[in-house]
C-alpha cells in the first residue's frame, strides 16, 4: 500500500533535539529521519530523494550555512528550513537569500513548524503525489 506520508530529515548536531521533532513530526503524520552530522545525511540521502529538511545553522563539522550552499550548488530541489537558538533577528533574512524557503527560532510552536513544513514543499515542489 502506497504512503502518503511527507518525508522530512532533520540535521541537528543536538540528539536530543532531533528525538524530540522526531517525535512531534511523527504525531503529525510526518515519516522523520535525523541525523547529528550533515555528512551523515549527504552520504544516506541521496540528492534527489524527495523530502524537507530541517537543518541546524551552529553545528559543528559542517555547519547548516554550508551544508545549505552543498545543497544548493548540487541543484537539489530538496526545500530547507533552517533553525536556530540564536537570537540574530537578521538570521530569516539571510536564509532566504541563502536559498532555505524558511527560518524558525528555537524553540518554535509545533503548528508553525509543520505549516511551515506544508507550505515549504508546495513552494519548492519537495512532494509530489499522485492521486
């Protein structure tokens, strides 16, 4: 039986943080799978591979501003929202240009999130189904 279930990975350098959307992200219907490293995610996802990503800006290794230029120069058509705790009132409008479809602060409200997640793949065409 086909899914219908968006599909969403989140890069978090924070385990707790990605068990925790994990879960919230699951409540909702949402097929979740984190990763604490942003090469970990390069080397399991494929670039093509249809799905939002949720991705921390402070990591460190590679941190989320450069994995979101990887993800853009590879002309992915993966939609990335970025997250941050930093209190930067500047960091949404950088990540616009950098190329994410949106920017959350932490701690953010559950419904923003997955309205963010809904609006951020029909802007980027990141799921498509057929009916």
């Amino acid at each position: 039986m086909p899914t219908d279930k968006k599909q969403i990975y989140i890069v978090d350098d924070d385990g707790s943080v990605c068990r925790a959307i994990s879960v919230l992200l699951g409540t909702y219907g949402f097929s979740v799978d984190a990763f604490t490293d942003a090469n970990d995610f390069f080397n399991a996802v494929p670039k093509n591979t249809p799905g939002c990503l949720l991705l921390d800006i402070h990591m460190p290794g590679l941190d989320g501003w450069e994995t979101l230029k990887r993800i853009v120069e590879s002309g992915s058509n993966r939609p990335v929202i970025l997250i941050s705790a930093n209190k930067n009132g500047g960091l949404s409008k950088k990540a616009l240009i950098a190329g994410a479809v949106g920017f959350l602060q932490k701690p953010f409200n559950d419904q923003e999130l997955v309205d963010l997640i809904n609006s951020a793949a029909e802007k980027k065409g990141g799921e498509k189904h057929g009916k």
